[in-house]
C-alpha cells in the first residue's frame, strides 16, 4: 500500500486489507497532511498540503468532503492551500464495516507519534464559522465558545484526555466507542 509509506495516520476508516479502504487523515515525514481517499475500497486518490506543517506544536484539522463535490481543509481554523497529487476527488466513498481507527491503520501500522485529544466525524459539512469556533475551544478548552456545529449532526466524538483507558467512549450519545491501542 504505498500511500501508507512514510504516513502517520491520525484518524482514519482504512482497513489495508480486503478492500476497505474510505478516508484517513495522516502526518507524512515530510511533514506535510495528507489525505487519503477511496471509492471503491481498492484504488485511492491522495490529497497533499501544499507546505509542511508545524507539528512542534498543537494542531487543530478538519477537512469536509461533500461527494463528488467539494473538499476544503483546515489548519488551526484556516484555509489550508493542497492538491491531488494522486487521483482526484471522488464521487462517493466506498462503504464498508472497516472501523474508525483513531492513531493509527486498523492493524495498529503506521502510528502516529503524537498526541490526539478530541477526535469528531460529523454526517454534513460544517462551516467555515463553525471550524473557528471549534479551535478556538481548543485553545480554551475550560471555556464555553459560541457559534460550534450543532450536537445534532455529530457522528462520533472521542475526547482521548484520559490515557489510562482501554475503551475511547464516543461522547456524542451515539455509542460510538472504541478501544484504544496504544
């Protein structure tokens, strides 16, 4: 799987074996973010920032993929400037019952070495507004700040701040947990 070479992932669904391969989002030891996606489980189109990122210090991302029309990517509440260099955006994900794998690929390969404290996957796109409004809580993370998604449209949500677990419990009211290796 080449487009793992080299890639830390940090959030993904990307089973590298039996076809079923969606999304992920990784750190390259170029230390550019890449992203990664796949319509049919197999072949896979490859986003890539166009400059490196700081990854000295804390990083908020998010990326909204709007099928076959539109993705935008986020650097601490910003625009971030990428292309295709693989492929190009696809039309539909491919679906599949791989997990949403927090860390790392599914088989536990290509780790990210870093630290990752709140992880979301929301079912629409959110806004440029309500991306801002989530970093800014990151960065005041004991403080109310207005104008974030509605809780309505989240997914999935893992606050990953406590690192004696063993299960990443999905704070959406969803039921969404996981299990956390490490």
């Amino acid at each position: 799987d080449n487009v793992a070479v080299g890639s830390k992932y940090i959030i993904c669904k990307y089973h590298v074996i039996d076809d079923k391969r969606e999304w992920g989002i990784a750190y390259h030891q170029l230390e550019k973010l890449q992203l990664v996606f796949s319509e049919d489980g197999e072949t896979y189109a490859l986003w890539s920032s166009t400059n490196a990122i700081d990854v000295e210090n804390w990083n908020h991302i998010v990326f909204n993929y709007v099928a076959g029309d539109a993705l935008t990517v986020y650097l601490n509440g910003q625009l971030l400037a990428g292309s295709f260099t693989t492929g190009s955006l696809p039309a539909s994900l491919n679906a599949s019952d791989a997990p949403v794998c927090i860390g790392s690929l599914s088989n536990g390969a290509n780790y990210f070495e870093g630290t990752i404290f709140d992880a979301r996957i929301y079912d629409t796109a959110i806004s440029a507004d309500e991306v801002l409004a989530i970093y800014r809580q990151g960065l005041q993370p004991h403080q109310v700040v207005e104008g974030q998604p509605s809780a309505d449209n989240l997914v999935g949500r893992w606050l990953l701040d406590d690192n004696s677990q063993t299960t990443a419990y999905d704070s959406s009211g969803n039921g969404n947990h996981g299990t956390i290796m490490n």
